[in-house]
C-alpha cells in the first residue's frame, strides 16, 4: 500500500493507528425485565498531525429496534486541542 494524498499532505498509512472500543449496556425496569440497550462506539484514528474521534450511541428498544442515535465526531489537532466537533442526532421515522 502506497502513501495517498490526504488534503494536500501526504499521508503514510503505516503511521496512522486506528483503535475501536464498544460496550453495550441492557437497560431493565423494575421487574427486571429488559426494556432496551445502549450500545457506545469510540473510534479514535490518530496520526502525526492529530485525530479523529467518532463516538456513536444509539438506543435500542426491547425488540432491539433503534429508538435513537447520536454521533459526534471531534477533530484534534497535534497538540491535542479540539478544532472541530460536529454533532448528529437521527430519529428513525416510523413507516
């Protein structure tokens, strides 16, 4: 795999790590009786000029149905200072 060209900066692949963590909550009522689950996704790609960071939640009812989800993804700087965050939220229509 060569290097590509990446916003006019070329961007070797062997120098960008990618990392991925995913934990899912059950949700239960009183009864303890599952009534939905929140699943939480990070997926964090760095590399010499900074990072990207892609949290999505969703919430999912008792049949496993999405009730909800929300994505923010953040842009770090070399540093480690935040120069971007852009947040979606997205209700599923029902149909």
């Amino acid at each position: 795999m060569g290097n590509e060209i990446v916003a006019n900066a070329v961007v070797d692949p062997n120098e960008i790590e990618v990392g991925d963590d995913l934990s899912i909550n059950i949700v239960l009522d009183e009864n303890g009786e599952v009534i939905g689950a929140v699943s939480d996704e990070v997926i964090v790609v760095t590399g010499a000029e900074g990072s990207v960071v892609d949290e999505i939640i969703d919430v999912l009812d008792a049949d496993g149905g999405l009730v909800l989800e929300d994505e923010i993804v953040t842009i770090y700087d070399a540093d480690g200072n935040a120069i971007a965050r852009e947040e979606e939220i997205r209700i599923p229509l029902e149909g």
